[in-house]
C-alpha cells in the first residue's frame, strides 16, 4: 500500500489507525447514514458493515484519493443507498422519496418563533441610544464592516466597535430580562 506523509490514516491496517478513523468519524457518518435511511438502528447496521469491510479489507482505503474522512463518508453514502434499494423495490424509490419530509425544510412553528423574536429584537435595538442602535443596523442589516461604518460616519474605528459592543451587551441584557419574554 502506498502511504501518504500528509495523511492519519495511511495505514490503515493497523488496528491504532482503524480506531483512530472510528473515534474521529463515527458520529458523522452515523448521522449520515440515519438521514439517508430514516432509521437509526440501520444507520447502526450501515456503520457496522463499513468497518468491518475496512477491518477485513484495509487495502479498500487509498489515502493518495483523498482523506480518510472523505472515503469513510462516501463508502457510507454508497452503503446507506444499497440499504435503501434492498428496502424498497426500484419502482417505488422514486415515490417513496417524494413522500419523504425535507430534512433542511424548517418547522412553521420554528418559522413564527423566529419571526416573533425578530420582531422583538429590532423593537429592544430602536430603544438603544441613537448612536448604538444606528451602528448596529448598518453592521447587522447593511452588512457593512466596523472599518466601512468608520469611514461613513467618520467616526474612529476604535469607537464604532466599542458602541457596537455596547449596544450589544444592553440586547442582551433586555433579551434575558424576564419581561422581556413575556
């Protein structure tokens, strides 16, 4: 097998190495593996079956194409899909996908509670003295860096980040006020 110096994972093969790979990367690819199949104990089963395959097969990895995170997590992707095909027929994939939720869809209810608190947040920004809360809006609404607020206003650099600062600090005072909750 040829070794990568740049590369944890060059030799596989040896059992410190094996586990090294395991301990850095288990939990990512088990979540992979349970977001593509919607089942933890396949995800499990997914994971299991990539490490054994590596265990008995050290020579499957070849740290010249890449990292070892970057091979685990393909073999993982690849082993998940066959989990998935052995599941449902080839006919019902595709429907069965479309019935699937969207996991990066967000919650309607996380969607008002962000919104509620947005509201809020602007509303506690408009009480700050002028100065802050006109600084802040061009740093968080105008996405303008603390030198370009600088240069705009002609106000010190130094300034501008320590009324930034706070003006933060007060947000976050009044955000953790219990009548602020309310």
């Amino acid at each position: 097998m040829l070794q990568s110096p740049h590369s944890p994972y060059a030799r596989i093969d040896a059992p410190d190495h094996l586990l090294a790979l395991y301990a850095a990367h288990a939990q990512d690819a088990r979540a992979l593996a349970a977001r593509l199949l919607y089942d933890a104990h396949e995800a499990e089963d997914v994971l299991q079956d990539v490490f054994v395959t590596l265990w008995r097969r050290p020579d499957v990895f070849d740290p010249d194409r890449g990292t070892g995170r970057a091979w685990l997590l393909t073999v993982v992707r690849h082993r998940s899909m066959d989990y998935l095909r052995k599941r449902v027929p080839r006919t019902q994939l595709a429907e069965v996908a479309e019935q699937l939720p969207d996991p990066s869809a967000r919650d309607i209810a996380d969607e008002l509670d962000a919104a509620a608190g947005n509201r809020q947040l602007w509303q506690l920004v408009a009480n700050l003295p002028p100065a802050q809360a006109d600084l802040i809006r061009r740093a968080y609404l105008q996405g303008q860096t603390h030198q370009q607020i600088a240069e705009m206003t002609g106000l010190p650099l130094g300034t501008v980040k320590s009324r930034i600062r706070l003006g933060l600090d007060k947000l976050r005072s009044a955000l953790a006020a219990p009548e602020a909750h309310a």
